[in-house]
C-alpha cells in the first residue's frame, strides 16, 4: 500500500505537534516496509516557509519584549519580575533554533524512507487545473496534482493523510481519489489506524502494535 503525506506530516514531526506520535509510528511502519511512504517534492520545500516566518515573528517579538523589559528594569518595583521574564526572551530565540534543527533531522529520516515526488512541467500544467476546478490554494494545488499525477501511474490501494480537513476534504476530492482506489484521511492517528488495520489484514497472525 502507498502512503501520500504532505507538508503537514513533517510540520507534525518537527514541531513535535499533538499526533506527532501517530506520524512516528507510520514513519515506522513504512521503515519496515509495510508501506510505501510517498512525498511531493514541494512539501519537502513548504515547511522551510512555515518555519521562516515562526522565526522571524519570534524575534521581532523578543526584540520588542526586550525593550519593554528593559524600561520595566529602571523600576524598583517591577524590576525583579522583569529579570524573571528575560528567560521568556531566551526561550523565543532557543525555540526556533531547536526547531530548524528538528526540521532538518526530520527532513533526513524522511528521505531515508520515502519516495519523493518530482515537481515538473507537467504537475505545475495539472496544479492549474486542480486550484481553479476546487478553488485550492495554489502549494494544495501542487501536492494534490503531484498525488494524483503518482495515483494515475496505477498505484493499486492507497491512502493519502492531511492534517487540515480544510485544505483537501472536498466531497469532489475525495471521490477523485476514491475512483483511484485511494482513501483520504484528514487525521495522522486516523491514517495509523487505516495503515494498521491494513497489515492486520494482510497478515492477520503478525503483531500491529508498532
């Protein structure tokens, strides 16, 4: 079976966000071959923008706060819970830090696992198509068309995993995929359970429990 994850699966990961367990353990599951683990080229790109701005608001942020601190400091009475919010300042730049960090070791196990996904003329022509056809955005645009571009080269059962039910969960969607025998799940755990169940299947005998 071929998994489809997208920029939401790796900001998951390296964000360290609330089914990021889930996303380890599919992670696994296609280390271990149970799976297929398939990754537009573009969602490997995205995260780097997501993670750009986080750090650029955290040090505007930091910056203003530190002035403000240091105007508080000149006060007896507001000095000492001043000095105690300078770790907050720390934590702004700290944080963003350990975050790229996360992202690259992230982006590393990825490639060691996953197929990635060209992005060529032929996907950006499709991406077109998709944005104005389901009003996508147009980085949507591209991962699905990239998806979708993959699934028409005769995939046989797959599912494709989201985050945002926003983004992909459009009835339109998810018959498309639906007629290219691919499920869409807009939730990491729910995508576990489906890869799960899927090997259980398989292998009714073998232990799922990774």
């Amino acid at each position: 079976m071929r998994v489809y994850v997208e920029t939401n699966f790796i900001l998951e990961l390296a964000l360290a966000q609330e089914q990021s367990e889930s996303c380890k353990a599919i992670l696994s599951h296609c280390r271990d071959a149970d799976a297929e683990l398939i990754v537009p080229g573009y969602s490997l790109v995205e995260p780097l923008e997501t993670l750009t701005r986080r750090g650029r608001d955290r040090r505007r942020f930091k910056f203003d706060l530190e002035r403000e601190l240091t105007q508080l400091a000149r006060s007896n009475r507001f000095a000492e819970r001043a000095r105690r919010l300078r770790d907050l300042a720390g934590l702004l730049t700290d944080s963003a830090d350990e975050e790229w960090e996360q992202f690259e070791q992230i982006q590393t196990d990825i490639l060691k696992v996953a197929r990635v996904l060209v992005m060529g003329g032929p996907i950006l022509v499709a991406a077109s198509q998709y944005r104005r056809r389901y009003e996508l955005s147009p980085q949507d645009a591209i991962i699905y068309a990239s998806v979708v571009g993959d699934l028409r080269s005769g995939a046989g059962k797959s599912c494709f995993l989201n985050r945002n039910t926003k983004d992909f969960d459009d009835p339109d969607i998810v018959a498309e995929l639906a007629e290219l025998d691919c499920k869409l799940l807009p939730r990491f755990d729910h995508g576990l359970a489906y890869i799960q169940a899927e090997r259980r299947d398989a292998d009714p005998a073998g232990d799922v429990s990774a």
